[in-house]
C-alpha cells in the first residue's frame, strides 16, 4: 500500500504542525520505522521526517547522509540512521546548499517540480535522542550528514526548508543535480558559533518570500 506523501500543494496546514513525541510504552514505534525506510526506499530522498507521510511524530530516518544523489534513487543503498524524540544541544559552524525537499513540489502535468532553495546550516551539530530501543544517546554530527539531519529536524517543527533561503527557484530533479555539480555543498566555516538563520514565510500564490 503507497503512503500517502503530504505536500505544500494540498497538504501545507499539515505540514506546519508541530510533531509530538513519541512514546515508547504506547506506540508502535518499528511500525512508524516500517513505514519510514518503506517510504526512502521507494522514492527520490535523502531522509525523511515521519509528518511528511501522515504520521507527525518526532522521528528522523537518515537513508542518504553522502552529496552522492544516486543513493536517493536506489533500495539498495539505505544507511537507516534513526533519531527519536532528538534534540540539538549544540550549533557549531556554517555551511551552504541547494535543498529540495519531497513535501515541498507541485505538478506540471506528469512532471513534478521542486521548490529549492540555497539554505544555511551549522557544520557541526550536537544531538540527544533515542534509538530505536528506548536507550538514550549523544551524538555529534559533522557535515553534510549535519545539514540532511538539520532539514529533517525542522520538518518536526513545521519549519520548511523554503523557509529559510533568500531565494526560491522551480526546479526538476535533473536541474536541482546540474546546479549542485555546479554549487556543490560549501563549508564556510567549521569553528564558529552559528547564527540562526531568520525564518521567512513563503507565499506559494505569488512565488515571493
């Protein structure tokens, strides 16, 4: 059964809620897991945040932390990183790059376009969460595995990605690849705090931000 994939199309109320935990004594949480790497394995993405496909818990599911899109396309290569009720403790750094997002498309006939946009990230990240099994855990996340967690992180907030560039463009799969051989994924810095980029409001009606 295909899971119902909630867009900024039609879906973007929902898409802005904040999830809610997720309680281990209550919930199914290797079905939610299920249901995640189901989803990564079948479609075009780095990772995926639970509220994306009808279920606005806080959980991250990594397939892709490598620049290397053909990963995204493929069952065969899935890192299955999980990060439950996470939370970052700690910002270090900055880099830059050209993120899309699976929620954030609209249909041109049978082509789908994505809203992408050069986003801000912290180079280094500090996260608490739980695994899979209810244990506790600390990690640092370095990279560009620290800018896929970061985009899946704010989707737990109702943040988009599109929020948060200063440029919005309309691009297919195959034009978002092309611009980031020509952009690849930049480190501005590693050791300096990092600044909040401001959140910004997007108006799909108008393509202005």
């Amino acid at each position: 059964m295909e899971l119902d994939r909630k867009t900024i199309e039609n879906d973007e109320d929902y898409l802005r809620q904040i999830s809610t935990e997720v309680d281990f004594q209550k919930e199914d949480v290797e079905d939610y897991i299920k249901k995640l790497k189901g989803y990564c394995q079948k479609h075009y993405c780095y990772a995926l945040a639970p509220v994306q496909i009808g279920i606005p818990k806080r959980i991250i599911y990594i397939k892709n932390s490598s620049q290397n899109m053909n990963n995204n396309t493929t069952k065969d290569y899935d890192e299955g990183l999980i990060y439950i009720n996470p939370v970052i403790k700690r910002k270090t750094g900055h880099t830059r790059f050209l993120e899309g997002c699976e929620s954030c498309i609209y249909h041109e006939g049978s082509k789908i376009i994505h809203y992408a946009g050069v986003v801000d990230r912290p180079y280094s990240i500090t996260v608490e969460y739980f695994d899979s099994q209810g244990n506790k855990r600390e990690k640092t996340i370095e990279g560009f595995e620290s800018t896929v967690f970061c985009h899946e992180y704010d989707h737990l907030n109702g943040i988009l990605h599109m929020d948060r560039t200063q440029e919005l463009y309309e691009m297919t799969i195959e034009e978002m690849k092309s611009y980031r051989l020509e952009h690849p994924y930049e480190i501005v810095s590693k050791e300096i705090p990092y600044q909040l980029v401001k959140k910004r409001n997007f108006d799909k009606q108008n393509n202005s931000i």
